[in-house]
C-alpha cells in the first residue's frame, strides 16, 4: 500500500508517532496531595521543571562532595539551586498575597450579600482560633 496516497495522512498515527509530550498533574495522581497546585503549575513552567530541578540538586551535592570533575557546566552548582530557590520563593509570596487578597474579597462579598452568614463565619473562626 502506498502511504502517499491516503488523503489525510496526517490524521492516522501509529502508536508513539505524535508528541508524546504530556504535563504531569501531581493532584491526579493523590487526591492527598500537599502543597498548592497552582504554586507548582507556576514553578515548573515559569523557574525549572521536574529535571532541572533534580540536576541543580544532583550537581550541588556533587560540588559538595568535592567530585567536581564529573560536573558539566561552568556555572557555580550552589548558584543555580539558591537562584531556583530564590525563584520559587518570589512565587510562594506571590500567590500567598493573591490567596490574601482573594479571601479579603470573598469575605467582603459575603458580608455584603449575607451580614448574617458574614458574622456567623467571623465567629466560628474566632473560636477556633481562641481553641488554637
């Protein structure tokens, strides 16, 4: 059969012929998961994904453990992984201001629409922050 000839020969693929690429989403795997999905949505696409992340780690213990001659890059280790770090902190305090200022609009919204729900929240949270 002459492949060449099929009209869409872009529509049929073999199996592991297309972009096998995929994003990994932490929270499908566990619905325990810790953390904040967003926060680390945001540091894999915007500072080091998974990879880098564990190569700046691998190489700083290497730096360390003073076998530096199996190292393959000029840059200091210990640099790249406190700029990672210094990365993924700047976004913790970013979405940490976001999750503020959300919940001071929510709060407001619900005091506006429900004064009676609005002190019934203010006063469960009270009680439980006295029991803390």
């Amino acid at each position: 059969m002459n492949f060449t000839s099929i009209p869409f020969p872009n529509v049929i693929r073999m199996p592991w012929s297309g972009n096998i690429v995929q994003d990994i989403h932490p929270e499908l795997f566990s619905q325990d998961y810790c953390g904040s999905v967003e926060i680390e949505k945001e540091v894999i696409t915007e500072v080091a994904g998974y990879g880098r992340q564990l190569g700046a780690l691998i190489e700083a213990v290497l730096a360390l453990s003073g076998r530096t001659e199996e190292l393959e890059t000029d840059r200091d280790p210990l640099d790249r992984l406190q700029d990672i770090h210094r990365k993924v902190e700047a976004i913790k305090a970013q979405k940490r201001d976001d999750l503020q200022g959300h919940a001071a609009r929510a709060l407001e919204a619900l005091r506006h629409a429900d004064a009676e729900a609005y002190a019934e929240f203010l006063d469960r949270a009270a009680k439980e922050n006295a029991a803390r």
